[in-house]
C-alpha cells in the first residue's frame, strides 16, 4: 500500500457567475520514504492539490468536489476537523512558498518551534525547547541559543526557509509536502535548501512530495516526477522517464525551456508560446492545444486519453506514441 493515494481529485472555487476547476480530476500516489515531484507553471493548481490534501481548503470559496485522498488507507478528505488536525504536522507536514508570510512576525522562533511538539506530542515546554535546540542545529542553523529567541524578520530568507523545515521535522511525519520551497532564494541557497531537505528526509526515512514550476530544479532530487497542466496531470514517469523521454508536448515545451550548456546560446531558451487556458473556461478538447506544436485536428475537438507509454511511464495525449519514440530513438543526454 502506498503511503499517500490521491484518486480522481477535484477541488473547485465557485464564484458569482463562474467555476474555477483549479484541481480537475488528479491522480497519484508517494511510496514509504520516496520523493516525488508535482511540476507545472504558476496557476496550474499544485498548491490546490497539496492545501487539498491537508484539508485547509477556504470554504467558500473553494469545495473539494470528489475524489479520495488515503494516506495509509485512510481516506482523510471523510474526516471530521477534530480527526484532521490529528495529521497535520504529525503524519503530514507542510514547508511553505514564503516562509516571511508563513511565521508569524511577532512569535518568537522558539514558540513557534515548539507549539507543535506540545500540542501533538505531548511534549512539555522544555522538552520541546531542547528539541527545538536540537533542530536548529540539524537545519545548519549556527549559534540556535541565541536564535530561538529572536523573530522572523532578524533572519535571512534562506536561514527563514531552515526554520520552515526544522518546523515540519519537529514532529517526525511521514510526509513533507514542500511547495516551491526555494522560489523566493537565490540560486546558491536554493541549492543548499534542497540538499539539506533530501539528506534529512532520506535520513528519516520520511517521503517528500516536492512542488515546483522548474524541472531543472528537481532532476537530481527526485524519483517520480508528475507533470501538471491546467489543473490535471498530463504525465507521469520516472525521473529518468521524464528528462530522457518525454510523451507529451507541454513536458518537451518544459525541457527545452531549460538553459543548457550543451546548446548554441543563440537559441538556448525555446519558451512555451501562449498563456495557459482560463480554468474557468477551459476549452472542450486538450487544454494545451492552442499552445501546442504538434497539435492535430482532433486535439481541438476532444480532450485526449492517457497513453501508457512505458510500464510506469503515461502520458495523455492524442500523439503521445509519436513524441515518445521521437526521443526514444535518441542517445541519452541526463
């Protein structure tokens, strides 16, 4: 049994006069201690999916519609609220885009530490202040002490971020969903973040689900990666799956917009033409079709079916088997 399964899921905003499908009918699942990636651009509904999961859905506007979301079986969109919050920051864990808006700004760093071990762990206060001494230190946090009584804005944007992830290991959970952890840092921190969430959740044996508009940043980090567009997922695959053999336009629309040394600078940079389809209007056949290359008739008419391309590899799209053997027939380049 997978850790987490997430089947047929829909999370919809209902406004006066219009249905925004941010979550449109995804599925996927996380392996004990595994690291899987949820990859798209801005608006495509990756943080929906991930507030979905966690429950903390604003309602109204928003409503999960349908759908299932088991973690260990359990299917926790049929939870009451008093049962749900038994899984957040124990089971599950979340890092967050901005850590600045995240903390809370007149908190110091060490109540903010500690309120979760004490409420879900039954820590007492200095328990729960040696252990938040003690994550500091594990995040690569110098002079902790000193640290945990001060206040989110007396520290860095990356040093911020190290307390996100002290955080959401503080109650030991089996998942931490991490969205667009790195977004706001500068590359060489971004780096450093990364390296450091992968070492302590291998360490931990705890699996990642790992949320990001950029493909480049997650090559190196991730086992699966699902790709996702317009509020559904259009493919899925292994990392190696996904880099060496892409099945579906958008997915080589991503590839190629990664600057690579190996490229003629003159045309290092190949952007996906077009904006992504207003998800409260979407268009009858693929999403991606009016920004789509290698769109035929019937992409316009009807939304196209999943592929299985590999055993674990689908795509879906009207002339996915086209594109996979394009780039199968190709030496590898990862």
């Amino acid at each position: 049994m997978p850790l987490l399964e997430v089947e047929n899921l829909k999370t919809y905003f209902y406004g006066d006069d219009s249905t925004v499908k941010a979550v449109d009918g995804i599925t996927y699942d996380i392996e004990e201690g595994e690291t899987v990636a949820l990859v798209g651009e801005s608006g495509c509904g990756k943080s929906v999916s991930s507030l979905s999961i966690l429950g903390l859905i604003p309602s109204p506007p928003g409503r999960i519609v349908d759908g299932e979301v088991k973690f260990r079986g359990t299917d926790l969109l049929q939870l009451p609220p008093s049962e749900m919050r038994k899984y957040r920051s124990r089971r599950i864990a979340m890092v967050f885009q901005e850590p600045m808006s995240s903390l809370n700004p007149v908190i110091n760093i060490e109540t903010q530490l500690t309120e979760g071990m004490m409420t879900q762990l039954g820590f007492t206060k200095r328990q729960a202040g040696k252990r938040a001494l003690d994550l500091l230190e594990t995040v690569g946090i110098s002079d902790p002490e000193r640290r945990l009584t001060q206040f989110p804005h007396e520290f860095s944007g990356g040093m911020r971020q190290r307390v996100m992830i002290a955080i959401a290991l503080s109650c030991e959970p089996d998942l931490i969903i991490a969205d667009e952890p790195t977004t706001s840092l500068d590359v060489t921190i971004q780096a450093q973040i990364l390296d450091l969430m992968q070492t302590l959740t291998r360490e931990r044996g705890m699996a990642l689900l790992l949320i990001t508009h950029n493909l480049g940043v997650v090559a190196r980090y991730v086992e699966r990666i699902n790709i996702m567009y317009a509020g559904r997922i259009i493919e899925r695959g292994s990392s190696t799956d996904i880099f060496e053999k892409p099945s579906h336009p958008y997915t080589v629309g991503l590839l190629n917009s990664i600057p690579r040394i190996d490229r003629d600078t003159r045309s290092s940079l190949d952007p996906i033409p077009g904006q992504p389809p207003d998800l409260a209007r979407l268009p009858n056949g693929c999403h991606f079709a009016e920004r789509c290359r290698n769109a035929i008739d019937r992409c316009v008419r009807d939304y196209p079916q999943t592929v299985q391309v590999e055993p674990r590899h689908t795509a879906t799209c009207w002339v996915a088997d086209e594109i996979y053997s394009n780039y199968a027939s190709q030496p590898a380049h990862v």
